[in-house]
C-alpha cells in the first residue's frame, strides 16, 4: 500500500466544515517548545504547527478524538468542545 | 412531539418544551442505543439527543464486538444485523523491527452466537441499532450537541442545547470517552494521561476474495489479530487487525503519556507500522477509505468513576469501561451491558417514582454482579503488567533471535536450544525478570 499523507487521508473523510467556528481555541502565546511538540506529534490529523517559535492549529479537519486536550493537560489546548451539532466529521465506516 | 423535535436543529428559533421525558439519553452509541431500546420496550418515554447527523456518524471503535451482551436483548441478532465477519481466527504477534512471532488460534466454537465476536464497523452498526431502538418507539434527534446539564438543587433535570431546555426525571450520560458532559457534573475526572491511548485507524478497502486468500477464510469468516512491539516504539501500546467483509480495520493504539519521547509523530508510527515485513503484506494493494481517531482509556477498574448522581448515570465509553489485556481489547460488550442495566435501573426507579442517588445506587450493584464490573475486576492489574516495557521492547526481539536461529539453515554448525535461548533470555532482562511480569500476567489476564 503507497505511502500516504495525512492531508491525502483527510481528504478522503467527509467533513461539514464550520469554517468560522473552531471549536478548539489554543493558547497562541504558549511557547515551550517541548510541551507543544507533544501536541504537534499527538495529533492524528495533524492540525497543530510549531513555527517560528509558536503553536499554530487549525480545527478544520478534526477527527474530535480530543487527544490534545489530554496531552496538554490544559497548558497548549486552552478550551476544547465538540463542534456544533452537525458540523464536523462524519464517519462513514467508523 | 415528533415535528417540534425535529424542528430544534433549525438555526434562530427557540422552541420551549412542555413534554418532559422520562429518560433523555446522550448519545447513540452503543450504550445510549441499547438503553434507549430497553427503556422505550418497558413502554418509556425516551429522548435520545445524538450530535451526530444520524446515530453512528461519530462512532469509531478498533473493530471486534463480542456478541454475548446484545443476543441477551436481541437473540440472533447477527443473523440482521450489518455485521462484518464473525471472527473465528485469532492471532497474536509479537513484531521486532525486521521479524514477527505469531501465534494462531482457530476454534470451531467461536461460531456459537453466545461465544461469538464479529467485526463490526460502527457507522453502519450503530445505525443499525438505533433504528431498532426508534422500532421500539424510542424518540431520536440527530445533529444536535447537548452543551450543558440543567441541574437543580443538586439533582440532574435535563440537559441544555443551544437555547433549548429538555427535562427528565433521569438523564443517561452514554456520549463518549470525553464526555464533557459527565466531566462537568465531577463524575469523570479529565482523563489521565498515562491511562489515556490515542487510537489512530485506518479502513482499508480490499476485495472479499483477497481478504479470504490473504487470511486463509472461508466467506463469512473473520480474522482478529494483535501485535506487540515495534508498532509502539518502545511505548505502551500496539496495533490490532480486523477483516471486514470488503475491508480491513487497522490501527495503532499509543499510550498519550509515551508521546513526545518518540522521534516520530503518531501518525509517522502509524505508516512506520504499515511497513512492517509483516504487515505490508496484508494490506498490499489495499485502498484507504477511511482515516479515523478515537481515545482509548486503559486504567480498566481503577479509573471507573462515579457511576450514579441524583437524577443521572453513566454508561459505557463515558464511564470508561473498556479493558485492554493485550490479547484483546473490550469495551463493546460492556457498553451494550451498562447501557441495559442502566435502563432496568431507571425502570424500578419510575415505579419507585423516585430518582435520587439513593435508588439509582441499584446501577452500580447490578454492574458489580454482572460481567462488566466483575471481568474489569478481574483484570484490574493488567494496566501494571503493560508497565513492563520489556513486553513491548526487548521480547519481541528476544524471539527473533530464538527462532531465527532455529530456523535458520544455511550449512553454519547447529547449536542446541539452550545454548542460544539462554544469551537471549539474559538480553531481554534475565529468567527472574520473566517469571515476574509472568507472575503478574498471571494476575492479570
């Protein structure tokens, strides 16, 4: 089986995007690089960066596993909510 | 009732509800379905509110459902239901970086539906069960999250979604390993880290005929398989193998504690994994068609929290009822159990007419004498004997060097058994080392 990326995994899901509302807020002024490493290599969708020194995240995408939030313990992920109902992935075989 | 419910989910308006419930059930999973069915059966008025956009949307488990707890409420159910295969092969593998000690089980007996475990795939089973709960005249509303408990003098009353308030003389909190809303009520403690998994999978697409070929089935016929060792990276964990009907379910399951102390991310252990000599091969020509992720507590009996409160109980994944003693893992059969007994519960407490903690304390003895709590009991040591690393490090490589050499012809002199077990034995952490974490398997599993 070819190697994959995760983007290219994702974009195999189905998803109802909530572009405006993320539902998982993070601490963008959070800067210890090994504690936010962990959350980067947590992530199954990989939707958390470290660059230039700072978390960047992305909630589009979300598997809503809610690993980072037990990762940080409350220090890189600051609020973490299951999207709106509706919205977000739908599993299709789950 | 039915339309000003289905009305809920329109965006701006405000319904108020005069209709309180006897029960509202969160989630629709395995446990909130069963309990709904059990509830709505008695002839209950049920409410189950699901954030997915129909029950099962947002469901994901590693793959394998033990049939015993669901032939209880629903006899022969996989005669109809969307099962995958029914699983009459196990395997176990034990997987060094560049080799992989198996052992397979096979047994006729694993076809009798009171022993039997089939792979499931949840969106489709869990859409299943949810219907025959509605048959029963349960009530579901879809694509709705339940953001907020009302409570009132301390008792549970309802829940809260968006600006709508449903009441109930009893809530069954069945939404999930997160489940916020539990944490909310202090039920559940936020889930520790070292006896918190993350669960990465992958649903891979492959002809019905490979996949009997491939694992040596006959049509309906499945295979479970678990491997210890390089899949996890010297962490706790490994990764399971389903046959589905036209797929397979595979997945990595980490301790979160572990992360970070890798190198590699989780989902670069996942591919790491996928190319392993041994399971390349089976997923060989395989098409993905699902990437998912899901939080797997292993803490087993020692990290069930509050069960009861007054007005509210807890059922399955919520309640953490899952236990992983590394030749299966099970969480399926508990839930459907917990969601039954928390059903029957709610049941003698409406003829009671009375909902405090006090009467749903039956819940919690009815758990102690069924299989859920007795079999998490059973295994409460196996999170200590995961502990021992070398489990997951130096004895898959110790039974590569064994039996590489016993199968290793290549002219080079014979040496006796002992005389290379023993170096490796004394490699991967001596003899007294062994006897310990077999001591404590002993206890464990």
């Amino acid at each position: 089986m070819k190697k994959m990326s995760v983007d290219d995994k994702l974009g195999l899901n189905k998803f109802y995007p909530d572009e405006h509302n993320p539902h998982i807020e993070i601490d963008p002024d959070f800067t210890d690089e090994k504690e936010i490493m962990r959350v980067v290599k947590a992530c199954p969708a990989e939707l958390y960066k470290y660059e230039n020194g700072k978390v960047i995240f992305n909630h589009e995408g979300c598997l809503e596993c809610g690993t980072c939030r037990v990762v940080s313990g409350g220090k890189v992920v600051r609020v973490w909510h299951y999207p709106v109902g509706s919205m977000g992935i739908e599993y299709r075989q789950g | 009732m039915q339309d000003e419910l289905q009305d809920i989910g329109k965006k701006g308006e405000v319904i108020v509800s005069d209709d309180r419930f006897d029960a509202i059930i969160v989630g629709a999973g395995l446990a909130g379905s069963t309990a709904a069915l059990t509830l709505a059966k008695a002839g209950m008025e049920v409410l189950v509110i699901e954030r997915g956009n129909w029950a099962g949307a947002k469901n994901v488990s590693g793959g394998r459902l033990y049939g015993h707890a669901l032939e209880k409420i629903l006899p022969g159910f996989a005669e109809e239901a969307p099962i995958e295969r029914k699983i009459t092969k196990e395997r176990i593998s034990l997987l060094s970086e560049t080799a992989g000690t198996t052992i397979e089980y096979a047994d006729e007996s694993f076809r009798k539906p009171e022993t039997a475990s089939y792979s499931v795939l949840r969106s489709k089973f869990d859409k299943w069960l949810a219907e025959k709960a509605e048959a029963e005249g349960a009530m579901f509303v879809t694509g709705i999250h339940a953001d907020e408990m009302i409570v009132k003098d301390g008792k549970v009353c309802g829940v809260k979604c968006g600006e709508e308030e449903m009441e109930a003389d009893v809530v069954i909190l069945a939404d999930g390993v997160n489940s916020p809303l539990a944490q909310s009520l202090g039920m559940k403690k936020e889930l520790a880290q070292a006896e918190t998994a993350v669960g990465v999978k992958e649903v891979i697409g492959l002809e019905e005929k490979v996949i009997r070929d491939r694992f040596g089935l006959t049509e309906n016929e499945g295979c479970a398989w678990m491997m210890a060792g390089y899949p996890s990276d010297g962490g706790i964990g490994g990764m399971c193998l389903y046959t589905n009907k036209e797929s397979l379910s595979l997945a990595l399951v980490l301790t979160t504690s572990y992360i970070g102390q890798s190198e590699l991310s989780v989902p670069q252990l996942f591919e790491r994994a996928k190319a392993h000599p041994v399971v390349a091969p089976l997923i060989e020509g395989g098409k993905l068609l699902e990437y998912s992720a899901h939080l797997v507590t292993e803490g087993g009996y020692n990290m069930i929290p509050t069960l009861y409160k007054d007005g509210v109980l807890l059922a399955g994944d919520a309640a953490n009822m899952v236990i992983n003693i590394a030749y299966t893992v099970r969480g399926m059969d508990f839930a459907i159990e917990s969601g039954r007994l928390a059903a029957e519960t709610v049941i003698k407490a409406k003829e009671k007419g009375d909902f405090s903690a006090s009467t749903l304390s039956a819940y919690k003895q009815m758990l102690d004498n069924s299989f859920v709590l007795r079999d998490m009991q059973f295994h409460a040591k196996a999170p200590k004997l995961m502990e021992h690393k070398e489990i997951f490090t130096k004895y898959p490589q110790m039974a590569q060097e064994i039996f590489s050499e016993m199968y290793t012809i290549d002219g080079n002199p014979r040496r006796h058994l002992l005389k290379f077990a023993k170096p490796a034995l004394k490699k991967a952490g001596g003899i007294f080392k062994l006897a310990r974490i077999g001591l404590d398997a002993n206890k464990a599993i």
